[in-house]
C-alpha cells in the first residue's frame, strides 16, 4: 500500500503523545475516575462474592462480546483513519472515520438493547449493589462512547473541510486518542464486570 | 480600560466591598455568640447574624462576578456594552433591594418579614443560604436576566473569544439554577435534594466556570501568554468541572431518605472535585512562568496565584477531606465542613473576585495600569493578613471539627453535644481572634484604595 | 525506519487480529463457566495486555520517549493490582 512509507517516516520517536497534549490531560483525568469505580468494584465485590457471582450470571455475555468487537474494530478504523491523512489522503480518512462512528453505533444498540431487557425485569440501580454497579460503570462508560463519536465526527466534519494534510493532523490524532481511551476502559470493564467470577 | 461602558463595573466593585465587611462584622459576632451565648441578647439572635454573614457573602459575590463580567466582556469582545444604562439602572434596584432585605432581616422578626412580603402566597424563605424574602428573590432574578441581556447582546454584537463564552455559559446557569430556590416541595428529602441544585451546582458547577474565565482573563492581561494556550486549559478545566461536580451532587445526598446508590456515585464523582482545582493551579503557575511581559500590577498576578492555590487547598483538600460517604458519616454538618466552607468560599470566590478587582479598579480609577508601589504593597499585607487568618480559622475549625466528631460520633458512650461544645470551645476562642486578624487585614486592604493615589506607577516592563 | 509489514499486513492490523483473539479466548472462559482465583486472574492479565496492546500501538506510546511513554502502563497497573488484591482476598476469604 502506497500510504504505509509515507505513514512509518512521520512515526519518529517523540516526546509527546500524538494529539493535543491537552486531551491526554483530560484522558488521564477521565482514566482516573474509571480507575477508582473498577478499584470499587473489586473491593465491594470482596464483602458480597456470592451475590456478585450470582448476577453477573443474569448478564448478557454475547452482548458484551460483540461490543468489544465492535470497539476494537472502530479503534482499529481511527488508526487507519490517522495513517491515512499522514499520507494525505484526506477522503480515505474520512471513510475510516466513517466506519469507526458506524461501529459506535452498533455498541450503542446491542448496549442499548441489554439495558431494555434489564428495565424489563424491573432492575433497577436499587435493585442490588452488583446492579448499581453494573448499570453505572456501563453507563457511564456509555456516555463517553456517545461523547466520542461526536468528537470522531466534528473530526471527520473538518476533515472534509479539508482542515487536515499531511502536515498538519494533529486534530485527527487528538479525536483518535480519544476513542481509543474509551476502547482502553471497556477492554478492562468487560472482562471485569462480565467474566471474572 | 478600553471602553468607556466598562466604567460601571466600579459601582458593583465598591457595593461588593462594603457588603463584605457587613459580611466580617456580622462573622464576628456570630463567632462570639458561639462562645459568649448572651452577647447582643435579645438584639441580635444568632439566626439572624448568621442569615446576614451569609447572605451578604452570596450577593456580594454575585456583585462582584456581575462587575467582572461588565468589565471584561466589552474588552474581550472589543464593544461597547450593549446598554450600559440597563446595567446602572439594575445596579441601583440590586443595590437598594439587598440593602432593604437585610434592614428587614435586622429591624423584623423573621416571621414579621415573611408575613410582610406575603411569603404565603410563594412560600420560599426559611432555607439556609436562601433565606430571602420571595420578592427579593423575584429581583434577583430580574436584575440576572437584564444582566444577561446586556452581557449576551455585547458579545452577540462582538468578538467571540472563548472566555466570554465560558463566563456567559456559567452565569447562565447561575440564573437558572437559582429558580430552584422557587420551587419549595413539601417532602423534605425533595426540599433538600432540589436545594442543593442552588447550593452545590453553584459551588462546584457553574461558578467554577466563572471562575476559571476571570482567571484565564486576569492572566492573559498580566502575563501575555498566549490565548491559545489559555483557551485550551479553560476548555479541559470546565470539561472536568462538569463532568465530577454534576454527579458530584451526590455527596449531598447520602443521608437525606435518597437512595443508597447515591453514596456510591457522590463519592466516586466528588472524590474527582479536585481534579479541575488542581488544574487551575498547574494552569496558573504554568502561565506565570511561560510569561512574555512584567506586568507593573503586581499585587493582582499575587491574588491570582493565590486565587489558585486557595481555591485548590479548600475545595479540592477540605474538600475531598469530608467527600466520602464512610467519612462523612461521622462529619456531616460538624465544625469540618464549617472549616471547609470557609476556606473554599475564600480561596475560591472571595479570591477571584478580589483578584478581578485588583486588577481592574486601577483602570477603572483613571490609573494607565496599576497603582503606586505603596498602594499595590499595603494591598499585599492585606492579602497576606486575610488569607493567612482564613487557614488559621480553618485549622482551628479542622480540629474543633475533628474532636466534636470523636467525642460527639464515635466510641461505646458518645459525649452529647453541648458537652462537647464546652470542651472545644477554645478553638472557638482562636477562631474568633483570628476573625479579628482577618478584620484588620480587610481594614489594611480596604486602605490601600486610599493610599499613594498621586504617586506614578511602578516601572516595570511596558503595559498594554 | 521499522519495516512496516509483516506477512503483508501492517503492525496495526496484527495487533488488531490479536485482540480480537484474546476477546474470544475471555469469553469462552466465561461460557464455559470457569471460575476461581487462577481464571480470574488470568482473564484479568489478558486485559491488561489488551490494554498495553492499544495503548502501545493504537494510542501509539509506543514511539514516545520519557514521561509520556507511561500513562497507560500505570493506568493498568494501578487498578490491576488492586482488583487482583481484592478478588485474592475475596478468594481466601471463601475457602
Ligand atoms: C469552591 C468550591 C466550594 C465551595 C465554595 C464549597 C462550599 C461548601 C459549603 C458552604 C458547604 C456547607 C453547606 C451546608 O451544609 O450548609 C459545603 C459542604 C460540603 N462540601 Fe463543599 N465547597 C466547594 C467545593 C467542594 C469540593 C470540591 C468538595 C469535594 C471534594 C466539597 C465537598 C463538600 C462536602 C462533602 C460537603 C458536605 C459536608 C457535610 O456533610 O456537612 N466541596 N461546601
Ligand atoms: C471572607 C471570609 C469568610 C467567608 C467566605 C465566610 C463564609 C461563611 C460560610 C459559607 C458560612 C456557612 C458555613 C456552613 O454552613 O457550614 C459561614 C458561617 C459562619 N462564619 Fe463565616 N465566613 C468568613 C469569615 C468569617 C469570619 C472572619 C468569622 C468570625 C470569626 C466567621 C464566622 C462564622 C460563623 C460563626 C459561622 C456560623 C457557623 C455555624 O452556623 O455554626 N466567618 N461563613
Ligand atoms: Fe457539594
């Protein structure tokens, strides 16, 4: 592919992450009140195993597996989506773009359809401590997947103003970690919340 | 000064002061009523006292962030004020509105002043902070929208600059928060669960945007970095002040009939607080240290930076002192949060709103940028008079906070309260002769506007 | 300059094969009902490596020298530890 020389000479080694140093900022701060919520878990897990184990057999684990799917794969799409505008491809960036939204949006329906299965049994965040957990971490990981599309979007938006080049993208890389940072969250939140037992 | 629009700000400056030290006097007596129960009996209640050093606080901040806005949205947006009348005019009917409210709370019993301002046919009087008769309630609110209007349409018709947007943004939700002070439900968890939609999205949500934009202005004046920069730290600042303190609410809610999964999310999320607190302070010294000019106002880059740090020590570590649930179990409404209260409000909203001042009233008294070395020094012992004395009143609170839980909340055979309060009340003593200290640090402050007034300005590097 | 393809695909598209194979490999784990200490450990160092994989070449640290090469690696390790900490004690707790 014409575009990965181009791609691998920009890709020097450097000092800062790629993006607006501002957003890693912000993504260290969101990393770290997910980080606390998962440290929450774990240790209000250790006074209520049994019930804990017991609900999370209520979960729907092929949901949550198609959702990681589908996070890694738009993750997946970003990356592409930066490759291409480093070799100035603007279009191609936005396809990818493109993609990576529409894999967000598979997240959101298969998410939100397991919620609408748990509303329907009457579950709620008072129902028990391992619900008020599961429904918040997830929700508000949730809002960072919607927040993250609009981000991917306003990038893809000026991307077809032509606002990117070669040169100068780092308005790409920003939207890209950003997405990433929510991919990164649920890789742990997965496992954590609908696997380990 | 650019525009000449700006001048009104002075008005809602010097009402803001003398409001302030209406504000001390009245922390004073309260201070000593805690520990010479009779002082000023039957004259002056303890309620009452305690209803004027709060309120007063409240409306002499909202007076001072209206001057800041009338001072620094014309020169940010490069216009005039829309209608620079409207903000005299409001000005005047703010000004003569608190003044009759707290003649009312002082001349009337409390239930003489309900009665007369007909709080029965809206009743909205009787909650901490809010205690304010319905129709002054009802001016608040009209001098907030005239305010908004007048604010709104100069930026419409001007520059956009990020700053403006943010400072409009919060006082925007300023006004509208406040309308929950109208709605009074009978259910007193509902009462509660909605007065904290005034109290603590105001602390810790909308004024914080206030806070961060006057800030980003004082330091883009002072320091001359660039705009880009500081527009970026504004973004991420109020980005992670909504993000915490909405949900933070939470932390209100753990014991008031709300149910329990609040205890979860009003830790977690308020535990976060401090993280834009903490921002501002990297954002603060950041600037200072990236400075391109000397700018000859020193004592406003003092406040600024002490704006910084304050703000940070009391809302972010008083703060996250008493934030989570197990924590607060023990500390909830004890001389802690007293502690904290004071620290937070001083270093965050009584410190910008002095550091905007600072800043401006040299301007705003005809001066090219600053004023004379004297003056700018006495300013300074000021500063350092009332900040030093707000961390002793908070220490001396810390610890009577600290052993009123321990006696009062904790172990087999818990001492009651009034035990409790003889046992502390030395720490009441040192608060109240702190307070004295902070009253003679305002004294020293307040002279600092009378001083030097025909010498030049210190020469620094040029000023713009 | 790093050779940028290997077998034809570039880094990135292994390193996207590879996660999805270690997301099959945890939800197996939890279909086929395990559980104990050991699985649940070994489900959670599978995450965490998820985790340096996208933080390293998605997020693209791994190009980064100094300071800014280690927020993830930290992020990891910070909650990883505590959740192994307390699902061990949870384990000790029940036998
Ligand atoms: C500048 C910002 C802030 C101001 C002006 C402020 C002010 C106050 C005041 C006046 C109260 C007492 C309210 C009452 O009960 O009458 C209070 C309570 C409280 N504040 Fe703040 N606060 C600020 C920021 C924060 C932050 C960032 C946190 C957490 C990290 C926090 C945690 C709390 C808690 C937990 C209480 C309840 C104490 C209790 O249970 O009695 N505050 N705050
Ligand atoms: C600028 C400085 C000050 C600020 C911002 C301030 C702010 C406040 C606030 C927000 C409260 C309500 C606290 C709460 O509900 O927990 C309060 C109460 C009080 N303040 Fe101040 N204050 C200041 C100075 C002083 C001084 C100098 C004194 C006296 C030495 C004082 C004495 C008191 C007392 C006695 C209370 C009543 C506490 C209670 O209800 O038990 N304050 N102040
Ligand atoms: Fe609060």
């Amino acid at each position: 592919m014409a575009e990965s020389a181009v791609v691998e000479q920009n890709d020097k080694e450097r000092r800062y992450p790629p993006g607006d140093l501002a957003i890693w900022i912000f993504i260290l701060a969101e990393l770290s009140v997910f980080a606390v919520f998962f440290a929450a878990y774990a240790f209000t897990r250790l006074n209520h195993v049994e019930l804990f184990n017991e609900y999370q057999q209520h979960l729907d684990r092929r949901s949550a597996l198609i959702n990681t799917l589908a996070l890694i794969t738009s993750s997946y799409f970003v990356v592409r989506a930066v490759a291409a505008i480093k070799a100035d491809n603007a279009k191609g960036c936005i396809r990818w773009l493109l993609a990576a939204i529409g894999m967000g949006f598979v997240f959101l329906v298969v998410k939100s359809m397991e919620y609408a299965h748990h509303f329907s049994l009457g579950v709620n965040l008072s129902t028990n401590t391992f619900y008020m957990f599961y429904l918040s971490l997830t929700f508000f990981h949730f809002m960072h997947v919607m927040m993250g599309m609009i981000i991917l979007a306003a990038v893809a938006f000026k991307a077809k103003q032509g606002a990117y080049s070669a040169t100068e993208h780092t308005g790409v890389e920003t939207g890209a970690s950003y997405w990433h940072m929510v991919d990164l969250v649920w890789l742990i939140l997965f496992p954590l919340v609908y696997v380990m037992r | 000064m650019k525009y000449k629009s700006q001048k009104v700000a002075r008005l809602y400056f010097i009402a803001a002061l003398v409001l302030f030290v209406a504000q001390i006097l009245f922390g004073l007596i309260m201070g000593l009523q805690y520990v010479m129960g009779d002082f000023l009996f039957p004259y002056m209640p303890f309620n009452v006292a305690r209803m004027v050093h709060t309120n007063a606080l409240i409306v002499w901040l909202l007076m001072a962030f209206m001057g800041a806005a009338y001072y620094l949205v014309p020169e940010e947006a490069e216009t005039e004020l829309a209608m620079p009348w409207l903000a005299t005019l409001m000005f005047w009917i703010f000004f003569l509105a608190a003044g009759a409210t707290v003649a009312g709370y002082l001349l009337l019993s409390y239930s003489d002043l309900a009665k007369l301002t007909m709080n029965d046919m809206l009743p909205t009087m009787g909650r901490e902070f809010l205690e304010q008769p319905t129709i002054t309630k009802l001016g608040i609110v009209v001098v907030a929208l005239a305010f908004l209007l007048n604010i709104g349409l100069t930026i419409l018709k001007g520059r956009k600059t990020v700053i403006n947007l943010v400072l409009l943004m919060g006082l925007t939700g300023l006004a509208v928060f406040f309308l929950f002070s109208f709605y009074n439900p009978t259910n007193v968890v509902l009462d509660k669960y909605y007065w904290w939609w005034v109290v603590h999205l105001w602390v810790e949500g909308v004024w914080e945007l206030i806070l961060g934009a006057i800030l980003a202005f004082v330091l883009i004046k002072t320091t001359g970095v660039d705009r880009e920069v500081i527009e970026k730290w504004l973004y991420i600042i109020i980005a992670m002040t909504l993000i915490t303190g909405i949900i933070g609410t939470g932390h209100h809610y753990y014991w008031i009939g709300t149910p329990e999964y609040w205890q979860w999310w009003g830790s977690i999320f308020s535990a976060m607080e401090p993280i834009p607190f903490f921002m501002m302070t990297v954002f603060a010294f950041n600037m200072v240290n990236k400075r391109r000019r000397n700018h000859p106002n020193k004592a406003a880059m003092l406040w600024a930076l002490g704006t910084a740090v304050m703000a940070f020590l009391g809302a972010g570590v008083w703060g996250f002192l008493h934030t989570l649930a197990p924590v607060n179990y023990y500390t909830h409404g004890s001389q802690i949060t007293a502690a904290h209260g004071h620290m937070a409000f001083y270093g965050a909203y009584v410190m910008i709103s002095l550091t905007i001042i600072s800043y401006a009233m040299p301007m705003l008294m005809g001066r090219t940028a600053a004023n004379s070395n004297r003056s700018q020094v006495r300013e300074m012992w000021g500063f350092w008079l009332m900040t030093i004395s707000i961390v002793f009143i908070t220490l001396f609170l810390t610890g009577a906070g600290v052993l009123q839980a321990f006696l009062q909340r904790m172990g087999e055979n818990p001492t009651p309260f009034m035990v409790v309060q003889d046992k502390i009340a030395l720490f009441y003593w040192l608060r109240e002769i702190t307070g004295v200290v902070f009253l003679i640090g305002l004294i020293v402050y307040l002279s600092s506007f009378f001083v030097g007034r025909n010498e030049p300005e210190p020469e620094v590097a040029v000023a713009e | 300059m790093e050779k940028q393809q290997k077998f034809g695909l570039r880094p990135c598209t292994w390193v996207y094969l590879v996660l999805v194979g270690l997301t099959f490999v945890t939800f197996f784990i939890g279909q086929m009902g395990l559980s104990g200490l050991k699985v649940a450990l070994a489900v959670l160092f599978i995450a965490l490596l998820k985790g340096q994989l996208v933080g390293d070449f998605f997020m693209g640290l791994r190009r980064v020298k100094g300071l800014w090469r280690w927020p993830v690696f930290i992020w990891l390790f910070i909650p990883g530890t505590l959740i192994t900490t307390a699902f061990y004690l949870a384990a000790r707790a029940s036998t």
